[in-house]
C-alpha cells in the first residue's frame, strides 16, 4: 500500500531521516521517500495510514 503525506514543517534532509527513521522503526520494511522541497512522503508499507502518521507526529512534525 503506498501512502503520500505532506509534512508542512520538514524543512531539510535531517528533517527527512528523522521522519523516515520514525516511520521504519514502526515498519522496518518500509520503503520511505522524503522529500523536503516538496513537504510529501512517499511511504509503501502494509502499515495502516493512521499508525503512520502517529509515527510521524510523534517525531515532531505536523501532517496535512
């Protein structure tokens, strides 16, 4: 299942592998492209969409 969210605060590549660590350590199976330019996260994962964001939330950062 391929999931796209757009993190209005990801500002840089460090931001990028905060959010994909914090994504992998619930699925480290996941396949996680992050995208600091374009605020969107790309995630394939057979995680549902909510625990998803709740990963990425709790790293700090806000989902649209």
């Amino acid at each position: 299942m391929t999931i796209e969210l757009t993190v209005s605060n990801m500002a840089c590549s460090a931001c990028s592998n905060t959010i994909t660590h914090a994504i992998q350590s619930i699925d480290p199976a996941a396949s996680v492209q992050a995208d600091p330019k374009t605020k969107l996260v790309v995630v394939e994962t057979q995680t549902p969409e909510a625990t998803v964001k709740e990963a990425i939330v709790a790293a700090g950062y806000a989902v649209a």
